[in-house]
C-alpha cells in the first residue's frame, strides 16, 4: 500500500519543465495551455517599437522558442499534443527539469528590470556591431574586440578616437 501511495504521488507532483515551441508561438501556446488547465508561463520583457507614426510599448517573450509549463506525468501528453508544441527540452535523456526557485528569480528579474534581455554568449563574436543599453554610455555605439566570460571588450565610436572598454554582456544589444 505504501507503495502505491509514492507512485501516486509521484504521478501527481507538479514540476516546471520547457518545451519548445514553433517560432513567435510563445504566448499564444502560454494561452492555450492555461486554457486547458496546465500551469505555463513565458517571460516576457517589455520593449519600445518604433513605427512611422508612433511608439509603443510590446511584450516579446524572453526566451525565444521555449515556454515553461508545471505539469506532472499525467499531463505529459496533453502538452506535447497542444499545436504549436514541438518536443519538451532534454538533458541527459530526460525532459529538463527546472527548479521552482529558478523560475521565481527569472519572474523577480522581469519585476526589477522589464526590459532585461536573453543574450547568448555564443551569439557575440569578435567583429559585431552593438550599441550599449545601460550606464555612462548609453546609446553609444562600437564593435566588439573581444568576448571574455561574461564581459565585452568593445571599441566605442565617439569623439573621433577610439574607447575601449569592458562592458557586462548584458548591458549590450547587438545591431543587425
């Protein structure tokens, strides 16, 4: 009997998991999985657009593909068969599981810094144009020369000289 009762408690123990979803599919796979009774949710940061006419304030997701969902085992299916869901994200041959504390940071983050941005590391490269969203110099332009760890060595244009200056990652946005 005792163990019945830990296999159906592990059967109806909820944990965070990511899925990935088609392409700008974020929110409205969010919506729909709420809708069928599932726990999701996807960051989303808040970013000023810029049209002919007007500005306006948009929400992007923070994670660009993935969405989390709290599920347990018997809600398994109905995740992987909402549209716009494509597979659950693996480690080591298992859907990924995250900690509930590490959601709850990414949620006080977004409260703190709305706008904060997902930056792979692995999308800068030495030669890339960016422009410097916070501190001293903001708006100013330059080209990275160098990735180290989580800072930038960057070439700042201004002044007609050149400035070089190491910059947190996430104090940069890459210009296409």
């Amino acid at each position: 009997m005792e163990n019945l009762n830990s296999i159906n408690k592990l059967m109806t123990e909820r944990k965070w998991f990511v899925v990935y979803t088609r392409p700008r599919w974020e929110k409205k796979i969010e919506k729909e999985l709420q809708t069928a009774g599932i726990t999701a949710y996807c960051p989303v940061r808040k970013v000023k657009n810029q049209w002919a006419d007007r500005v306006k304030e948009v929400e992007l997701p923070l994670f660009s593909s993935y969405v989390f969902v709290k599920i347990n085992a018997k809600e398994d299916l109905k995740v992987r068969t909402t549209t716009g869901v494509m597979n659950f994200v693996y480690y080591m041959g298992k859907p990924a599981q995250i900690r509930d504390v590490v959601i709850d940071e990414i949620k006080c983050f977004l409260e703190l810094f709305p706008s904060l941005e997902a930056v792979g590391l692995q999308q800068l490269n030495a030669g890339d144009r960016v422009i410097i969203k916070e501190g001293i110099m903001t708006q100013k332009q330059g080209e990275i020369l160098q990735v180290r760890g989580k800072n930038v060595l960057v070439v700042i244009d201004c002044l007609h000289c050149a400035l070089i200056t190491k910059i947190p990652v996430s104090n940069l946005e890459l210009i296409n």
